[in-house]
C-alpha cells in the first residue's frame, strides 16, 4: 500500500514538473515573439545591404549607387526611429498593454519591408529604416515591460538575457542570409519572420498585470495559468497584482522636483554616462558597416564571411556571459570590460596606420577579425549588459519612467551621431582615426566607472538610494 502510494507520489510530482516545464517554454515562445530576433536583423541590415547599394550593383536601385554620405543617413535614420517610437512607446505600454504594442510594432516593419522593395531611391530607403527604427525602439520599450509581467521572479534573469540573446541570434541570421542573397530577397525574407513571429504572438495571452489593471481578473487568471500551469493556484498572485497596481497609482506621484533630488541626479550621472560610454565603445558603429570595415581592410579573408565571423562571436559571448554576470561585481566587469575593448580597438587601429604605409609582418591581416571577435566578448562582459541591469537598480517607481526616457533618449541620439559621422570619417580621413577614437573613449570609460558609478550588486533599492545619497 505504501509503495502504491509513493509511486502514485512520484508519477504526480514528475507530472508536476513536466507541466512547470510548460510552462517556461510558453514564456520563452513569447519572449521569442516580442521581436528580439526581428530588432537584430533590422539594426544590421545595413551591414550587408549598403556595400550592394555603394557599388550600384543592387537589384532594383535607380542610379549608379549611393556615396557615402547618402549610405550614411541610410544607416543613421534608424536611430531616428528609435528616438521617435520610445518615448510615446512608455506611455502606450501602460495605457494598452504590452500585447497590442507589439502587434502594433508590425506596421512600421511591414512599412519598411515595403518600402525597401518596391521603391528604389535614397530617400525612401532613408524612410524606410526611419520606420524599421520605429519597431526597434517599440521592441526595446516593450520587450522588458512583457518579459517582466508575465515570468516568475526567480526566471526573469534568464529570460531577460534570452531577450538580448536573441537579438545576435538576429544579427547572425542577416550576416549570414545578406552575404548570398541581394538586399531585396532578404527584406522579402525580413518581411516574412516579421509576419510568422506576429502570427504566433497575436495568439498568445495579454500579461496578467494589464488584465488586472484593466479589472478583467478572469482572463489574468487564465493569462497566468498558461504561463505557470493548468493547476496553478492563481488567487494569491491575483490579488497581490490587484494591491500593488492599485497602491502605485494611488501612491506614485511623479513632480519636476523629484529629478532635482540628490539621489535622482547621482543616479542619471551615471546611467547616463554609462549609456554614452555604451555607444562610444563603437559596438553599433561597427556593426552597422561591418562588410565594409572589413572591405576597407583588404585582407584574405572574404569580407562578408568576416562579418559572419563576427556576429557569431556576439552571439557566443552573449550566451557565456549569461553564466558568468553573476561572479564578480558589476564595476568589475565594467573596468575589464572597458580595458578589452580599449585594447582591442586600438590594435585595429593600428592594423589601418600600418597598411596605410606599406608596414606588413606575419598575420598581421588577422588583427581585424581577432581584434573585433575580441572587442565582441569585451562589451558582452560589461557594457552590453551591465547599463540595462544598473539603469534598473538605481531608480525608484516614480521616476524610474522618466529617468528611463531620459537614458534612452540619450543613447539615440549618440547611436545617431555614431552611425551618421563614422563613414563619412572612414572615407575622408582613414578608417584608424574611428578605431583610435573609439578605443580614447574606452579609456576615459575607466576613469568614469571608478569615479562615477556606485556598486549595485547584491543591494536592495534602499541601500543603492542611501549610497546615492551620501
């Protein structure tokens, strides 16, 4: 009787577990399908795209090509999107939920993948990546709002590093797929995920907190119970959402004085400047022209397989990374993060002064492709995910909106300023002075973390707002 029973035990607890299981691959379909993929292909579509379009050999292009300075706003008007769409984004997200603004995101992608294909000059492909930009930014507003929702505690790390993941498994795909193809078979294709990854979205739940915010407790209750299990006891979680939602909008009371707070100001200080630094590291200025990085390099190995070497390395290094973030402080891996990139971006640097000047020794035509795999690793280990997490831990609820704006505002509009002057540089003055450049800013990138930027690990909001304080 007791061994009936231990097995009827067993055979209910593995039943158990086979439905949490479920459960997670139900969240991780739906972090998938809030765009993270689509976002990597869009922001490097540029990379093997403008180098067909410089040549004037593109299907489907009036002319003779783009100059470069045309291929320059090509690659910078996405950052205007970007700019345009995260602000209203916020306040969509928590009027209409994070379900209905990302089936929205799918307009301005479809825009784009219309534009690309049946128009064919310079100022529509500029429109074109404003609305692609328009959808990056939305998925960048949206993506951690959902992830945040509808994930257990002890499972949004996980899902919030897929989440960045999965934005090189995108930069993989189109490096890949934009090295065979021309740039109109692969928008055709872009088009195509875009529409297979909303199908699959538009049939998933709306979050269990906007189902409470909008007082529809049924559907939450069954929103949460496809994202736990089916005998999932939801009555707690229910009116604990109830409660927390409610005691915010009764207790959160945002006023201009509040960004004037000591805390508020120490903690912009350095979020700010640690969103900069992200985009001073040069990791999108180099991966929106990599073909052509690589092209101007003139080594032996072909300049589209390079760039595939390249976005499979940030893929790579973003799945290390995820275990090891949690060994070591998060000032540390900034310092050693910044130091890498430094190093490594001063030898490519340098790599361009020698051939400038008929300076060549044995492997000397490696030091491109190992020193931008390593640069990859190096911003991985720090400054790609480290700002996001920081930018997290330093505000409390009722400005955390705002400060957030604020950061990503920022970050825009130096990734604008990036993607617009650096081929403009590279062409007129030497591709080295945008490496040397870079790899000056890591430095003073050291110098910022120590001085500016206070250690979160480990601590409760309180104790990061007393340390602000001091």
């Amino acid at each position: 009787m007791e061994v009936h029973d231990v097995s009827k035990q067993s055979e209910k607890s593995h039943k158990s577990h086979d439905t949490i299981f479920i459960g997670k691959v139900r969240q991780i379909i739906a972090t998938v399908c809030l765009g993270p993929i689509c976002f990597g292909v869009a922001f490097t579509w540029t990379s093997p795209v403008l180098p067909q379009l410089l040549e004037g050999n593109a299907t489907n292009f009036s002319g003779t090509g783009l100059s470069v300075s045309d291929g320059s706003w090509v690659g910078s008007m996405v950052a205007i999107g970007e700019l345009v769409a995260s602000v209203p984004l916020g306040y969509l997200v928590g009027r209409y939920g994070a379900k209905i603004c990302t089936l929205l995101l799918l307009v301005p992608m479809l825009i784009f993948t219309f534009i690309a294909i049946f128009l064919n000059d310079v100022y529509s492909l500029c429109i074109a990546r404003f609305f692609s930009g328009m959808a990056t930014g939305g998925i960048c507003v949206v993506g951690p709002v959902y992830i945040s929702e509808i994930s257990q505690i002890s499972f949004r790390g996980v899902l919030g590093s897929l989440f960045e993941m999965l934005i090189y498994v995108g930069m993989v795909f189109v490096s890949v797929i934009g090295a065979y193809l021309d740039y109109i078979k692969l928008t055709i294709i872009v088009g195509v995920l875009n529409l297979l990854i909303g199908l699959v979205f538009f049939y998933l739940p709306d979050s269990p907190t906007h189902l409470i915010k909008m007082n529809k407790r049924e559907k939450a209750a069954k929103a949460l119970r496809f994202y736990r299990h089916s005998n999932y006891e939801v009555d707690n979680d229910l009116d604990e959402l109830y409660e927390r939602i409610h005691k915010a909008e009764r207790s959160e009371r945002f006023t201009i004085e509040t960004l004037k707070s000591r805390v508020v100001i120490r903690g912009l200080i350095a979020t700010v400047g640690l969103t900069i630094f992200q985009q001073l590291s040069g990791i999108d200025g180099i991966a929106f022209y990599l073909v052509q990085i690589f092209q101007a390099a003139q080594t032996n190995i072909d300049d589209y397989t390079s760039a595939i070497i390249v976005a499979v390395a940030q893929f790579v290094s973003a799945l290390i990374v995820l275990f090891i973030i949690e060994k070591a402080n998060r000032k540390t891996f900034l310092h050693v993060s910044a130091i890498g990139m430094a190093v490594c971006l001063a030898a490519v640097g340098a790599f361009y002064q020698l051939k400038k000047n008929d300076i060549y020794f044995p492997g000397l035509n490696a030091i491109p492709i190992v020193g931008l795999v390593m640069h990859a690793f190096a911003y991985s280990v720090g400054l790609g995910p480290i700002p996001w997490i920081v930018n997290g831990e330093c505000f409390a609820a009722d400005v955390s909106g705002v400060a957030n704006g604020i950061i990503m505002t920022v970050n825009v509009f130096v990734l604008f300023l990036i993607t617009k002057i650096s081929p403009i540089v590279m062409d007129s003055h030497g591709t080295e002075y945008v490496f040397y450049f870079y790899a000056i800013c890591m430095v003073l990138c050291v110098v910022f973390v120590h001085f500016c930027v206070i250690e979160t690990k480990g601590k409760s909001l309180h104790a990061i707002q007393l340390e602000l304080s001091s």
